[in-house]
C-alpha cells in the first residue's frame, strides 16, 4: 500500500466515523461533557497537554471530549470530540473579561451556572440561549448548527457587561 492510499482510506474511515454518528448523540454527549469537565467546579483537571494549559477530559462509549485552555481573565482555549481515539468535532473560543475592577471568581462562577443550564432551542456548543440570576444575566447567540457555526455569549451585571466570549466550530476531518 503506498502512503497515499494509506491517507486515503484513513480520511474515508474518519469520513464514515462522523457520518455515523448522529448529530443528536453529538449534541446530548457535548452538553454532558461540559457539565461534567469547566462547568463543575469540582470537576478534576487531567495533566496538561500543552504548556501552561488547563485541561479537562470527559469520556463515554467510544466518545472523548477534550478542552484545553491558556489564560484566567483573557482565555484561548479548543474542544475536541474524538471517537474511537480519531478527531471528529472541534470548537475553538477566545474570551475576556471587561473591566480592570469585575470580580473573575464572580463571573466564572456565574458563566459555570450558565453553562449548566439546559440548551432549549438552540445548539449546545456553549450554553442556553438566555439565562438570570439575581442581576446578572447571560446571553448566547449562535449562527449555523453544530457541523458548522460560530456564536457569541455575553455576561451583563445589571447594564454593565463584564464578559465576551466568541466561539467557532464543527465537523473535524
């Protein structure tokens, strides 16, 4: 077998890998992931993968869920689903906090109750469309389904916003 038909038929496994999963099953083990990994403050972390990264990992049947971040008040991070051990859906985001006086545990403590909130009518790369507590408040807009979509969450203390978040994925082959 030469090299390239080696890629080749590696590219069509990893093709026939996605396409069998469905996007529902897709979608339930994402939501399952994060409120298992970042959302839970008790969630452990796995060891680093990369240089100062903070990383998290979620398993079940032949899913893996794997999020790497850098940064607390400014942050770059990706998350990868693998199935059986191969790449088929990423996300990367970048977020900050606005604001040289907002509070990060305050505000990563509310984005962690966002988080855990349930995705109605709307795709769960992130969180819930909407969300309040108290005065604060969280907002998801997301443009494209999970194959294929980029979005935007916001947190507000009152009218003020504290926090942005863009975000951006999908299908990995």
């Amino acid at each position: 077998m030469t090299g390239g038909s080696a890629k080749g038929t590696a590219l069509v496994l990893e093709n026939r890998m996605k396409a069998a999963l469905d996007i529902a099953v897709l979608a339930r083990f994402l939501i399952d992931a994060h409120r298992n990994t970042y959302a839970d403050k008790k969630a452990a972390k796995v060891p680093s993968t990369r240089l100062r990264s903070f990383d998290y990992r979620f398993a079940r049947g032949d899913l893996a869920y794997h999020d790497t971040h850098f940064g607390m008040r400014d942050f770059i991070g990706a998350e990868v689903i693998y199935r059986q051990d191969v790449p088929i859906w990423g996300m990367n985001y970048y977020g900050v906090i606005l604001g040289d006086d907002a509070a990060e545990r305050e505000v990563y403590d509310f984005l962690r109750d966002a988080l855990k909130q349930e995705c109605v009518e709307i795709e769960p790369a992130r969180g819930p469309r909407s969300y309040r507590h108290s005065s604060w408040s969280y907002a998801n807009t997301i443009e494209g389904q999970l194959d294929d979509f980029c979005g935007t969450e916001l947190i507000h203390l009152g009218d003020r916003l504290l926090y942005r978040c863009r975000y951006h994925g999908g299908w990995v082959s």
